[in-house]
C-alpha cells in the first residue's frame, strides 16, 4: 500500500462541508441506522505492487463484505425484498429468488467478480451449519452476492478470497459505525478514477413523514473522473487538470452494486419502487451506466416478518404504507445513495496494485475547497435572487 500522505487524513463527506439534500443523517449515517442491520467486513491487501501481473503470486486487493439483513434469524424469519437492475452488465446470485418471492433470507455478500462462487458456497455451508434442516426439513437456499471487477488493481484471478474470510465477515457483523473506503468487498475498487470501495449513508424522515429511516451501503466501482459531482458540483471536472498524468481505467467503467435498508413498513412491489429512486442517486453522483458497467440494486424493510412456517401456516398479517405515503422514502434513497458514494470515495486511501496501476485518494483539501468556494457562490446568487430591486 503506498504513502497516503499527499492526499491527506481521510474523512467522511460531510466533514468537508457537504450536506447532501434535504432530510438529516441518523446517528452514525450509515446503513445500521436501520435497527438490527449489521456489517461485516474482512479485508485482505498483501503484498507489494507489482509491474506485471502473475496469476495467484498478488498483489491482493480485495475482501468481502457481508450485510445481516435487520434480523438475528433472517432464515426462519424472512423480510421483505426488492431490486432493481439498471445495466446488467454484472452479477448478484440469487437475485432471480428475490424478484419472484420477494423475500430475503440469507445474508448479502459483496465481493469481487470471480469470488461469487466462494462467497456463495461459504455461505451455504455457513447456514446449514447452522439451519440443520435446509435441503431436508426445510427447501434450500440460494445466498445473495454481489460483485464487482477489482482487477485493476488486485490479483483477481489468483482466488486469494477463502471460505474463512466470508464465514469471518458474516461473523464480524456488528450495528453502530461502518467502516468505508478500502476494506472488505470494496477494498480494490475504483471510482471515477479515484481509490473507491464501501461506502454508506442514511436518512431520517421528520415526524410528521413517519420518522422512518432509510440506509444506503454501496460498494462502488464505476466512472470517470470528469463526471464526478458532489451535490450538483463538477467536483471531477476541476479535479481533472491536476491528475492529467494519471494512468486510467480505459477499457473499463467499472460498476456498483447498491443495499438499501429501510424500517418503513413496505411490500416487495413498494420496495422495487425504492430501488429505482437508488439509481437516481447513482446518477446523481456521475454515473451515466456504461455499457459494460453493472448497476444493481438491492432492497429490504425490516418491519415485517415473513415467517418460515409448514405448508398449511395459518394466514398472517403485515402493515403497509400506502403508495402516496412512500414519496419521502423515495427522496431519502436518492440522498442517502449519493452520500454513500461520495463517503467512499472520501474514505478511500490511495492504493497501489498489479501492473503498477494506481488508485489515488481523493485530494481532500482541494475538494473541500471547491465545495466552500460553490456554497458561498449559491449564497450569493441566492441572495442577490431575493434582494428588493
């Protein structure tokens, strides 16, 4: 890992004075502001950087992330579920499950692209160790996992994810702070030609809209610098000049797949609807989905269980918003995703890899620069727009 020293002490967005949107962050500003939704990460960088690549010799930039949606049991007492894909050109196992049933019932795994098959294998094995019945008693699972291509800067083909480091993150899950930038699925991945990764952010609905919350946690992937904005500023525009000399990502534009957690109470088809507003937010930030880029969604409320039961279980009875009632929901996605994404890329600590390429942290300094000089240029104009004559 190189010297993060020329791009300064990493902090969140918001500490650089951004404030993105309307509705107020929870208390950590991440997706466990969602009670009972956990993270895990387990990061692996090993090794130094390297001017060729050897399969299976390193340098290892990778991990696994792992989300427990919002219960101790998500087996036996399933939430509800929904998606959204706006490109495809990317893979979330079991997504299919989700979109006919609706439901969630194992953790959400996220990794790079040729680790699915571990993280999903590791994760089977996880559950019947410790769901006995599955396959027998019970009908078979089918683990939800997300991927994006590290191969920029990490050994991707040496396999360097095990089945430990997945059983680790479910495991090391835990509520309260997450940690961003450079660790578990995120660890070598690349947004808009800066260092990017895991990132999170959350909204809390005021009293009179329910007072719900809504977490975002992406692992971020995807773009070019020149697109980058940070509330509606051309932060990668400005940007640009001074990293000119920077080697980039041609070939590719990456991708991001994006977990949104929400207390309100919504069904499956509501919770499809949430995770198009996501998207939004992905665009918001710069993304305008390339063709080789993959930008899935996944989506889950905690508010009602789905109970595993016999085939002849007696009715039972959710609660539901009404549709006119999700509108503040849809905004707090749009504003919770694009914070997450900017909270990686802010997290994100420049990280070398193979074939001596390199992911730069943002220059964070510079960039709270430029959002101090835009919101005062908006107060100005703001001003000026309702002085008298």
């Amino acid at each position: 890992m190189t010297d993060s020293s020329p791009s300064g002490p990493r902090r969140r967005a918001r500490a650089l004075g951004l404030r993105v949107g309307r509705y107020a962050p929870g208390p950590h500003n991440a997706i466990t502001d969602v009670v009972g939704v956990r993270v895990g990460h387990t990061t692996l960088i090993e090794g130094k950087a390297s001017r060729a690549r050897h399969k299976g010799g390193g340098p290892v930039r990778t991990g696994v992330t792992a989300i427990i949606p919002g219960v101790e049991d998500p087996f036996h007492q399933r939430v509800m579920g929904g998606h959204f894909v706006l490109n495809g050109a990317g893979e979330v196992s079991g997504l299919t499950q989700v979109a006919e049933w609706g439901l969630i019932e194992t953790p959400i795994l996220l990794t790079n692209t040729l680790s699915v098959g571990t993280a999903s294998h590791a994760c089977v094995r996880w559950m019947v160790d410790r769901y006995p019945g599955i396959g027998d008693e019970h009908d078979v699972v089918i683990p939800l996992v997300g991927e994006c291509d590290d191969s920029w800067l990490n050994d991707i083909a040496g396999h360097h994810v095990k089945a430990e480091h997945v059983v680790a993150a479910i495991e090391g899950a835990r509520s309260g702070p997450v940690a961003e930038g450079n660790v578990g699925g995120g660890t070598g991945m690349v947004t808009c030609d800066l260092s990017g990764g895991i990132g999170t952010s959350s909204r809390r609905l005021p009293k009179a809209d329910g007072a719900y919350t809504v977490g975002v946690l992406v692992m971020s992937n995807f773009g070019h610098l020149a697109d980058l904005r940070m509330d509606g500023i051309p932060v990668g525009a400005l940007l640009a000049p001074d990293l000119a000399a920077l080697k980039k990502r041609r070939r590719a534009y990456g991708s991001i797949i994006a977990v949104a957690a929400t207390d309100a109470p919504l069904s499956a088809h509501q919770l499809n609807r949430i995770a198009k507003r996501v998207a939004l937010g992905i665009g918001r930030a710069g993304s305008f989905a390339a063709h080789g880029s993959g930008e899935i969604v996944l989506t889950f409320s905690t508010a009602n269980r789905v109970p595993r039961g016999p085939r002849r279980a007696r009715p039972f009875t959710v609660e539901l918003l009404r549709d006119t009632q999700v509108d503040p929901l849809y905004r707090a996605a749009v504003e919770a995703t694009e914070e997450a994404i900017l909270n990686a890329i802010c997290a994100a600590d420049t990280l070398d890899g193979v074939m001596g390429h390199l992911a730069p942290g943002m220059p964070l300094d510079r960039v709270q620069h430029i959002i101090e000089r835009h919101y005062t240029l908006r107060a100005d104009l703001a001003h000026a727009s309702t002085a008298p004559g």
